[in-house]
C-alpha cells in the first residue's frame, strides 16, 4: 500500500500518540503516587525559582543561610524562569511535572511528523518507539523537577529547526533554531560550546549557498546568550564563566573520581577536601573557581595519559549507559545508593560492571542488557550516518557538533542523563541509515527488475 506522506495525520501516528502518552502517563501517575519529584539537583533549581520571584536574587542557595558564591552561578536562570511562570498558573508541583510531561510528548510528537515529511512512515514507528522505550530517562526526567526534559526540547528543537531550514531555505527557521539555541544556554550551560561551534558551519553554509548575510547575524544570537551570562556573572561574582558548575565538575567529579580509582579514596578525599576548604580573602567566585581548576589540573598533569583514558570510557559511557541511576531515582527515590555505576566503574572497571549485572534478578539484567544492546546498535548507527552516509554534508557536521559537544563537556562523568537532550537527533540518525540501507536499495532493485 502506498504511503501518502501529505497526509497529516495518519493511523501510525495516532497509535504513536496513544502508545508514547500512555507511557509517559503512566511514569507521571507512578510519580504522582510516591510524591517522588525530586534528585539532589532539583533543589537548587527551587531555591533559584523562590529567590528569584520573592528577592530577584539569581541564587541556587538558601538566602538566609551564609552565601556560597559559586552557588550565584552554578546553575543558569533558564529553568527556574519556566517554573515561576507555571507556578503562575498552579504552584504545585504535580502542575509543573504535569506540564514537563504534556510538552514532552508534544515534541514526541513533533519528532515523528518531521520524520514522517522526510522518511518512509511505515519504517518511523517501529524504530522510534522501540528508541524511546529502550530509554528509559526519556519518560522518567519530565516527571522531574529537573532540565533534562526541557532542554532536549530547546537543543534538539534547535537542530531539527536548522535541518528543516536547509531543506525550505525559509529564514524563519533559520531564527526559530538559533531562538532555541538561546535558550538552550540560558537551560544548560553546556549548550555555550554549542553557540560557538554552531558559528563557523552556519557562516559557511549562509556564504556557499549565497543566502543573506543578514542570516550571519542571526547566528549569532545564541552567542549573545554566552555574553549575557558572562558579563552578568562577572558583575555578581567576578568569574566570567557561563556557569562554575564547571569547575565545580572539573574538581568535584572529573579529578575527584579519576584519583579514586587511581590513588584510592584516602588520597581523592584529601584532594577534595583541600579544594573544598579553600577560603580566599575576597570572597569571589572566579578565583575559587580558578583554585579549582588549576589545583585539578596539577594533578591531571601528573597523569596524562591514564586521564585521557579515564575519559575515554566516560565518553563511551555516555553512549552506552542504559540509565540505572534514573531507573533507580523513581524506583527507590531520592534517598537511593550513592554507590551508583560511574562508582562502581571507577573502583573496578567494566569487570565491577559486569559482577553487578550477573547479581541482579534475571529479568532485570536481561532488560539492562537489551538497553545496552540498543544503545551500541545506536552508537554503531551513528558512526556511519557520519562517515558513510549520502546525507547532506552540514547535516552530518550539525549533527556532530550537538552529540560530539555535549559528548565531550560532560566526559568522565557521561550517562544516559546527558544523552537524553540530544537523544532524537542520534534516532534521525538511525532511521537515516535504515531507509538509505534498505528501502532506498529496495527501490533500486525494483527499477531495475
């Protein structure tokens, strides 16, 4: 039967609607019934909301408590924004997860139309529900008072706004996907790297297609996110970074966790403690977090080559982790084990791994596996989209810059929490290849039969 793709709304898309938000109910019901909406992230993201809307103070701290500079700029003003405004509709937080989880699967939505306008509908619904099952984070976080749900919106929405600019040549796209890249700053501030990378690849593509060089201004927008950010955290705190939750992961997580595993915790807790207690005469963000960072880098130094490595299998983490720790957050909680995978890993490798797998019950270790299968299928799929796929050449260095940025930023310490945002753009990847693979071969075959 042939496939009409003008036809808007079709059979496979209502059963996907139906399928992909009884899912996502059923995780906001389950969440619902345990009052379970919060990681030890979250509340910062309250403490920003409340003194924002009562003090205009962008602090993630207590206020009535001695300030922590770092915590002026730890997290960006992005989220907090979105939850005063739904607080000023309802302030409970059932209403905000409820709206988390709405937008969720109006974007669910919004991905598969836009897979529909491009590829064979009958190949979209298999491979994009079995995707979403098979991660489980893309139902867990909008049930969440956390970004991740929000930002796969803005970042993704970013990048499929470029893809579908360079197929119309509609400038309002071109504005739409640079909108949505500032925001994606002003969510997260791993999405700055992504506003400087962004620059070069949409001046080159403006410029070689001779498109209007008003497009080059546009591009940088985003950018002004990045000088917004900066240039107010300067005034506050005189550090001119984007956030210090860099720095903070450079020390805390990136260092911290590599000396564990290679020096044990008696060394790691000394390194830790001496950073964390470090007072300085002013008082001043940007030089605890100058602190941080070169006192990081003295003993990154000492070890090159077993850091790089180190990072390595954090960046195939990244690809690969099924999502233990997010599965364990609605499951057991907030109050959960802190002894979760990325500890186990550091302590003993992927043998410490292994042994955890061959300890659960059986079902459950098949479902972990099937979710490891997948993401290797994915990561392998991605691979060659990359290097071996007909796809637009811009298409190709767009999708590396949002997966390889984000990849890269987070680098020790990658899971499924920080793939989820751009969790659609490797699927666009996967059924890429499986229409260039096999249904365009397919055709080829017919014609010339």
């Amino acid at each position: 039967m042939s496939e009409n793709k003008n036809t808007i709304i079709s059979k496979r898309l209502i059963l996907f609607i139906l399928i992909y938000s009884v899912i996502q109910i059923s995780f906001l019901l389950y969440q619902i019934d345990r009052e379970n909406y919060f990681t030890k992230d979250s509340y910062e993201y309250l403490n920003y909301a409340k003194n924002l809307k009562t003090s205009g103070i962008g602090y993630c701290g207590d206020l009535s408590q001695k300030r922590d500079p770092l915590l002026y700029t730890k997290r960006t003003p992005g989220y907090p924004i979105f939850m005063n405004l739904v607080s000023n509709l309802n302030e409970s937080f059932v209403f905000l997860i409820l709206m988390q989880s709405f937008l969720s699967v109006l974007f669910a939505v919004f991905i598969y139309m836009f897979f529909k306008s491009r590829f064979r509908e009958s190949t979209i619904l298999p491979i994009l529900l079995s995707a979403y099952i098979l991660q489980p984070s893309q139902f867990i976080y909008p049930t969440l008072i956390m970004t991740e749900s929000l930002f796969q919106i803005s970042i993704s929405g970013s990048f499929f706004a470029f893809l579908i600019y360079m197929h119309s040549r509609k400038s309002t796209y071109f504005l739409l996907s640079m909108i949505f890249l500032f925001i994606s700053v002003i969510i997260k501030p791993v999405a700055s790297i992504i506003s400087i990378a962004i620059i070069p690849i949409a001046i080159v593509f403006i410029l070689r297609e001779k498109l209007s060089r008003v497009l080059i201004a546009v591009a940088l927008i985003p950018f002004l996110a990045v000088l917004i950010l900066s240039a107010g955290n300067y005034g506050r705190t005189k550090s001119l970074s984007v956030s210090s939750v860099g720095s903070i992961n450079i020390m805390r997580y990136y260092t911290y966790m590599f000396l564990k595993g290679e020096k044990g915790d008696l060394y790691a807790d000394r390194f830790l403690d001496e950073c964390t207690s470090y007072k300085d005469s002013s008082n001043q963000a940007g030089k605890i977090e100058k602190f941080y960072i070169n006192r990081s880098l003295a003993e990154i130094k000492k070890q090159p080559i077993q850091f790089l490595l180190f990072n390595i299998k954090g960046w195939i983490n990244y690809f690969l982790d099924f999502g233990r720790y997010d599965l364990n957050q609605i499951i057991k909680g907030n109050n959960h084990e802190s002894d979760g995978l990325l500890v186990k890993y550091s302590k003993g490798g992927y043998s410490a791994l292994i042994d955890y797998i061959r300890g659960l019950n059986p079902l459950v270790a098949v479902s972990y596996i099937l979710m490891i299968f997948f993401n290797l299928i994915n990561l392998l799929s991605l691979c060659f989209y990359l290097f071996f796929c007909n796809d637009n050449r811009y298409a190709k260095t767009l999708c590396a810059i949002y997966i390889f940025s984000i990849m890269l930023a987070t680098s020790a310490i990658g899971a499924s929490r920080f793939r989820q945002p751009i969790f659609p753009i490797m699927i666009y990847a996967m059924i890429f290849n499986f229409n260039a693979l096999f249904l365009d071969k397919k055709k080829k075959i017919s014609r010339e039969g």
